[in-house]
C-alpha cells in the first residue's frame, strides 16, 4: 500500500489596520434612550436586582446616578443575558463594558462574563474579573473573525451588603476593515486506509469582505523550502479552483494514486492558498474643485483613476449604488451641497464612497433662478443663470447703504423703498458691492467703479444714462437685465404660464390700485410664485438695466437691452397700478432720473 506523510501548511493573513469604529448594539443603565441591546435578568431570591438610585464608591461611569445593581446578593446569583447579535462580514467585531467591584471573596464570590457564537446551545468558560477594583474598569473582548453572531452573558454571587459587583455600558464595537485576503482554518488531512489512493483535504474557508476566494494546492518534497510540485489538476476534485465562497466543511478529494510522481515512503509538506478571486478596489473618485466654502456656484468634476470605471453619484448626500445617476459630464452646484461619488467596474471590489460638502454662500434672501430658454411674446430667449432677491429692496436696506430714505411712504423700514431713480439704483448697487468687498458691476465714463470719484451732476441729466457700462462677469450687485426679470417674473423653467407672477389672480400675488389702500406694503406678503420670488407683479415698479427699444426678432442669449435711446425699462405693476399693468409681459420706460412713488428696484448677482 502507498502510504503518504503530509505535513500541513496553510497561508495565515492577519488583519491590516481598522478604518472607522461603529457601535451597532449598546446598552447602559441609566435609563438613556441610545440603549438598543435587549437583555434578560434572573430573580435573585431575596436579594436585590434592579435599579439603585445612588452613586457608590464616589465613582459614575458616565452620565446619571442610576446603575443595574447587584447588591444585598444574600449568595444568590444575579445573571444577565443579552440578546444574540448577528455579525455580517466585512467587519471585525468587539464587545467593551464598564464593571466596578468591591470587597468580593474570591473564595466564595464571583463576577464573571461568557460568551456564546451559537445563539446560546453552547457557553465560552467563565472569564473572572477582579474582584475589588474600587473604581470603573473597561473589559474589551475581541470577537474572532471567523465568528457570525454572539451572545453575552454576565454573572455575580455573594453574600454581603458591603459588596459590589456592578455594570453599566454595554456596547458591540464593530470595525470597517479594508480588502483582506481570504484566511483558511480548521484545516484536516486524512489518506483513505481502502487502498485507493485518495487522500481527503477539510478546511473552512473565511474571506472578510465577503469576496469570492482561489483556492490552490501545492506540494513541497524539501521540507518546505520550496512549493515546486502541484498536483494534476484532474486529480484534484470537490472545493478547489476559482468562485468558492465562505464557510465550513469544505472538501477537497485528492487522488494521489494516480499522479504520475511516486510520493511512497516519503514525508511531504503541502500549502493550500487561498486568494482573493475578485480584482483590487475601484480607486476612490476624486472632486474638482475640492470641497469647501464659495462665494459663487462652483462646476464640479469627478475623475476616478481607474481606467473604464463608472462613477455614479448623489447630490442629496444619499449612498451613492449602481441604480444612482452615472457621473458623464460636469455638475452645477449652486447652492450648499453634499455630493458623493462611488465607482464601480466589472469584477473589481466598488470604491471606497468619496464626500465633498460644498457651502456656497448665497447672499441672504437671493434665489437662484437657473438659466434656461422662454418666449417674450417675439422671439425665444436664453438666459443664463443668475442670483436674485426674493424681495424688492427695502427702505431699511436702501438707508443702509445710501444713508438717506427718500420714499413718499417713509417710515416703513420693510416697506419697497421708492422715488428712487434709475441713477440712484446704480449707485446703489456699486456702494452695497464695495461695502461688502464684491466687485462693483457699474462704471461711470471713465471715473471707474466707486461714485464718490464720479464728476458732480453725473446723475441729474438724464442724457447721461449712456455713460454708464456694466461688467457682466463683476460679482457684485447690479439691476436685472429686461429679460431676466421677464423669465424670473414668469417662473423661470418651473413657469406654470400664469398671467401675473405667481398665479391668474392677480389678488394673491400683487398689491395694486384695486387692494392697496394707496399705499405700499410690507414686502413678501402676498404669495411667492413659482420660484419664491415675492411683489414681481405689484407693490412697487421696478428698475432693470436696458435701454427701452422694440424686442428685436430671431433667438436671443443674454441680451442686455436696445443699443441706444433715451429712456429704460421698467417691468411689473405697482400699489397704484391697473390689474393690466400689472402682468409679466408689460412694458414701461422711463427716463434716468425719474422718480416717482411707485418706482422701486431689486437686486441680482451673477452665478457663475
């Protein structure tokens, strides 16, 4: 008869280093609603188990004063059992917890734990803690990898009232771990004693992160120094090869009898491997720009160094999977934003989930109306994103800046300020962008962006309108072109057609000649429309920058207005306004210097 002599050896791969901790289960005494770990307790006879309302010892393992006690014992046992806890792979596993202990006899006393991975059939030998600390003391158990669910139990008896054997903060600790080769245990060899030649190979097999696994056998005929022998793969039957996956009682059927090598009356050592049988992880996606406080929309890129992988993405700081958006062109963030990333590619393991948080600091009370394309009764019209407050400019904030109120309807600081001139609208928004160290949008001739170096008059002849120049990519605060306060007036790209900004009823959105009172109103009292924006159709006129002109025909991108002329633009009713004056197409032109009770303004800034 061949007879084989194996010496087993296995390939052991020990954990790499812990990424983040998560306690999934945790139970502590004092009543807190983070407790999550149910548990069962014993009656103790005559004596006591339950809640102390004391501290002892002068020690408090954490917040609180009421502990689980297990005092007066009278030489009864007090056991607590915890509920068995699932262990899913991908995770090493811990269970910590607090204990205090005085005065117990080791003789006669104990305070112990044990634990099970069988959901309670069979118990781990007590474990004894000691037993007159005097003070909190933290036990941390590691739970073997291999292990997929756990029971504790913990236990205490003795006999006096001046013993102590307390717990408090119980808490399952698991920890993510990066990729890990696959680990074979419990690994058994046994030759066939029939005469066939057939040598039976047991392991239980265990990947961490769930990957599927290579197992590979080789043979070693020098005592180890080499592995240069491997069997015909004919030869070999049962778990062996590519695709297996974790768990026990794996068998492997060798047939040594019929490899063409004679292994008879020697020894043999033999190595089985396993390896991970899927690819590396996808590379981590990466943002550009990286995450951070803007005062302006950011464009944002997502790359992934690895080749051919497909990144899918979330902007509501969900988990990004395979069912979310597939990243293929650059995203918009206009406002504060939570993006994550993850990138996936056939057989290899998915990237780690990137994170980028994006605060973009939108001036207060500013929407963003984002770009789009509509109608304005002539031709269609693109225009491109921009910022515009939800209300029209208050007494109170015009004072701020200017350091006058000229309204009719004064002493309203929430009221549209009013008799306020094209001219002094201008000013208005060069003197709030300098103070608010934004780059002013308006020039005056030559004199530059700050007024205080204009030349005196430069706002008392009405002619001198078209000294004025606007720097469309400047920061700061500026009017509304025609055109952007039509678009935005009409609901921008969630317009539902309404006739008045907002709605068909002109009573729910506006205050105009017939609900009044002749006078104007707190802004934002009357409803929104369809972008939250408040009084486009009503309250007061307002001011945009264009030159008052026919709308010329054919598409438009941006138009800022007629070329030359005399007068500009006003849109949207007013307190004294007919209800036909009041809709989102009407047109009114006024001269530079014209100031009138009903003529106000609101602010817009550039997105991009």
């Amino acid at each position: 008869m061949k007879r084989l002599y194996l010496i087993l050896a296995i390939l052991i791969f020990a954990f790499s280093a812990l990424l983040f901790a998560e306690t999934i289960a945790y139970q502590g005494f004092e009543e807190d609603a983070a407790d999550t770990w149910n548990y069962t307790a014993n009656t103790v006879g005559s004596g006591y188990w339950g809640l102390m309302d004391a501290e002892f010892g002068g020690a408090v393992a954490h917040s609180g004063q009421q502990f689980w006690a297990s005092w007066l014992m009278g030489a009864n046992e007090g056991l607590i059992t915890f509920a068995n806890q699932e262990l899913p792979l991908g995770y090493v596993y811990s269970i910590s917890f607090q204990y205090y202990s005085r005065l117990l006899n080791p003789a006669t006393d104990y305070f112990r734990y044990s634990l099970s991975y069988d959901n309670g059939l069979s118990w781990s030998q007590w474990s004894e803690l000691l037993p007159d600390t005097q003070a909190w003391t933290e036990v941390l158990i590691e739970i073997p990898g291999y292990e997929r669910q756990v029971m504790l139990k913990v236990s205490t008896k003795h006999s006096s009232t001046g013993k102590y054997a307390h717990w408090d903060s119980f808490a399952l600790i698991r920890q993510e771990i990066p990729p890990q080769a696959p680990v074979i245990y419990n690994l058994q060899i046994a030759q066939r004693s029939d005469g066939s030649g057939l040598v039976d190979i047991y392991y239980d097999l265990l990947d961490v992160n769930d990957d599927l696994s290579t197992i590979s056998f080789l043979v070693s005929d020098d005592a180890g120094a080499t592995y240069a022998i491997a069997p015909d793969p004919i030869n070999l039957s049962g778990d062996i090869g590519a695709g297996l996956d974790s768990g026990t009682d794996k068998h492997i059927i060798w047939n040594v009898g019929a490899e063409t090598i004679s292994f008879e009356g020697d020894q043999y050592q033999f190595r089985l491997i396993a390896e991970d049988n899927s690819y590396p992880p996808v590379a981590t996606p990466v943002f550009t720009p990286i995450a951070g406080t803007y005062a302006l929309p950011q464009t944002v890129t997502i790359s992934c160094a690895t080749t051919n992988a497909t990144i899918h993405y979330s902007i509501d700081g969900s988990e990004p999977t395979e069912s979310s958006p597939v990243y293929s062109a650059p995203l918009t963030v206009g406002s504060t934003t939570t993006l994550k990333a993850k990138a996936y590619k056939e057989l290899w393991s998915a990237s780690e989930t990137a994170t980028a948080l994006y605060t973009i600091m939108m001036p207060e009370n500013f929407v963003l109306v984002e770009g789009g394309t509509f109608n304005n009764g002539t031709s269609n019209v693109t225009v491109s994103s921009f910022y515009m407050d939800k209300y029209e400019l208050t007494q109170a904030e015009y004072q701020a800046v200017m350091g006058t109120n000229p309204s009719n309807f004064g002493g309203n600081p929430n009221h549209p300020v009013e008799r306020v001139s094209w001219f002094n609208a201008i000013e208005y928004c060069n003197r709030r962008s300098l103070q608010e160290g934004l780059t002013p949008c308006y020039s005056y001739s030559s004199y530059g962006t700050n007024p205080d170096n204009w030349p005196s008059g430069w706002n008392t002849n009405r002619d001198n309108h078209i000294n004025v120049s606007c720097s469309w990519v400047a920061n700061g605060y500026r009017l509304p072109t025609e055109m952007e306060w039509m678009f935005a007036a009409k609901g921008g790209n969630q317009s539902q057609g309404y006739t008045y900004s907002g709605s068909n009823t002109i009573g729910n959105v506006a205050w105009y000649y017939s609900n009044s009172g002749s006078t104007t109103h707190t802004v934002g009292t009357k409803a929104p429309n369809e972008l939250g924006l408040y009084d486009l159709s009503g309250n007061v006129r307002e001011w945009t920058w264009d030159i008052y002109g026919s709308y010329p025909s054919g598409t438009q991108t941006n138009p800022t207005g007629a070329n030359s002329g005399s007068d500009r633009v006003g849109r949207g009713g007013g307190w004294s306004s007919n209800a036909n004056y009041c809709t989102v197409s009407h047109r009114h032109n006024f001269n530079a210097t014209y100031c009138y009770s009903l003529m106000g303004f609101r602010c817009v800034r550039v997105s991009f």
